[in-house]
C-alpha cells in the first residue's frame, strides 16, 4: 500500500479493524459499532483489497488478526494514545495549566521581571514563558508586530491601540557615587543638580523622557566621557566611578544602594513616581495562559518589585 493511501485510512477504518480482532466476529463487532455485519464484511474486504494483504484470519477460534492487521492494530493504539494526550493538552490549555506566553520586557524592568515570571512559573508550573528582553523602542514593535502576547513596561505606546493596568509604583531617583558633594544635603535643587556631569540613556527610553521633563528650562551639563550610556549598567558603573550622576529607575539600584555602592540624592521633587504596566494590544485575544499571566502580574506584580532604600516604592 503506498504511503499516501496510508494516510487516508480513516478513524471508522482502524476502529473495525480493532473492535472485530477485540470481538472475534463480524456479528458482534457490527453489533458494537452499530452497523450491519454485511457493512462491516464489506468496509474490510474494500479495505484488504486497497492495501492488498488479508487483514484477519478466519479459524475455528474466531477471526485472529494477521500480521498486517496486527500492524493497523498497532497504528489504532499509537493514535489513540497521541489524541489523548492532545486531549490533555488541552484540557490544560482552557485551564491555563498549559501553554507557552511570550513576554517583552524593557530593559529597565529586566531586574525583578525573572522574580515575577518564577513566582508565576511556580503556581503554573506547565506553562513555558519566553522572555524578550530590549529596550523601550524594541519592545513596543514586538507589541505592534504581534511578537509577543503582552509587555511589560513604565510608558505605554499611544500610537496604536492597546489594553495597559498599572501594576506597582515606578521611583525614578538621582543616583551618585558615596561621598559626593551632594550626598550629604537635605533638599538638592534642580539648580544645583544642573552643575553636576550628568549621565543619560540613549533618545527614546522612558528614563531620558523622565529626564528631560524633570530638568526642563535648566542647562544641563553632560558627563564628558566617550563610552555609550544606553544601559542601565553602564550608567550605574559610571556612577560608581565618579565619573557623574544620573537619574535612573530606582528598581535598578536597589542592591548597590543596599550595598553602599551608590547613594540617593535628596533632591526636591524627587523620587518621581510612575507606574509600571503590563501592555497587549487592545484586539489581541490571550491564550488561557497569557489570561492567568496577565492576570498574576496585574494582582501581584507588585510584591515582587525590589525593596530600595530610602525612597517610597
């Protein structure tokens, strides 16, 4: 039998096939199936006359399968076998037990996001999540280009339709090295913030957006250095160095102000609360496990946020 009349032998096929070798006669297996012997007798003759081979023998003891029914037998198991675990799957899939979201993150968010995909991994724990770390720019084209199911992030696009919940407080902070001019002050101004080298992200992140509301009509100074400045760490290992300040998002130096490595400056106005966001687009329709995701990052997301001294969450 060639391959391709293989793979048009239909489910009703094998399932005679199986109950007649189950049974031992075409009287009972028609009576199991609910059709006549003489249309049961005549689906497996056409049936052993397409494939060429004799699919039961007829012996004193009943009809016994031969050596190509045994192999259709086998073929009737291994595809029952493959739709019940289809069936589990999706069973788990309309639980949300199941299933692969895949999740954009900017990179500011990339220090506590891992938290909060394990708390969730650990309550789902056969739900895969894809995580796609970039920065503000690139996560809202894997949003528009429909490459992931939802984002997570401080400023939601506005030049295409999405659904944003704010899920945790969001500080943006003025961060520098321990034992600068400034650390030891009450109630920094802007102006004197302004006489400080200052280090910025790259055109386009919420941090330089921040940035620029916050210290607009000032001229600001900027660090003279020759090195990018468009991530996190490197800010953060400038600052350290002494090489200037910055106004970062405060869940980014949690540990290093824990450690001591970097200090808050007590600026006026500062810290500037914003909000992070769990974002999808405003038509895409979640799988049962991008709801429950979305739904534990909206109702959770929260406690997972880092704890950073001295400023409010």
């Amino acid at each position: 039998m060639a391959q391709d009349r293989i793979r048009n032998l239909s489910l009703k096929q094998l399932h005679a096939v199986a109950a007649i070798a189950r049974l031992g006669t075409m009287t009972r297996a028609a009576q199991e199936l609910n059709v006549t012997p003489a249309a049961l007798t005549a689906r497996i003759k056409g049936l052993e006359d397409e494939i060429g081979l004799l699919l039961f023998d007829r012996t004193h003891a009943g009809l016994k399968p031969t050596d190509a029914g045994r192999e259709l037998l086998w073929a009737t198991d291994s595809i029952g076998t493959v739709l019940d675990t289809c069936a589990e799957r999706l069973r788990a899939l309309r639980g949300g037990r199941g299933g692969k979201v895949s999740l954009g993150v900017v990179s500011t968010a990339k220090y506590f996001a891992p938290s909060i995909v394990g708390g969730f991994a650990r309550a789902h724990p056969g739900v895969e999540i894809d995580l796609v770390v970039g920065n503000r720019g690139a996560t809202v084209e894997t949003l528009r280009d429909y490459r992931v199911d939802l984002a997570l992030m401080g400023r939601p696009p506005r030049d295409f339709p999405i659904a944003a919940e704010a899920f945790g407080p969001h500080p943006l902070v003025v961060i520098a090295p321990p034992g600068h001019r400034l650390a030891a002050r009450r109630g920094v101004t802007r102006e004197e913030l302004a006489e400080e080298p200052f280090l910025v992200r790259e055109y386009g992140s919420g941090t330089r957006t921040v940035f620029e509301e916050f210290m607009a009509g000032l001229l600001v100074r900027r660090a003279p250095i020759g090195i990018d400045n468009g991530s996190n760490e490197t800010i953060k290992q400038t600052v350290m160095a002494g090489l200037g300040i910055a106004l970062i998002s405060g869940h980014t130096v949690a540990m290093e102000v824990a450690a001591g490595r970097l200090v808050l400056l007590d600026v006026e106005g500062l810290p500037i609360r914003r909000d992070w966001f769990a974002v999808r687009r405003a038509e895409k329709v979640l799988s049962p496990a991008g709801q429950a995701f979305w739904d534990f990052l909206v109702e959770e997301g929260a406690t997972w946020l880092p704890e950073l001294p001295g400023a409010a969450r």
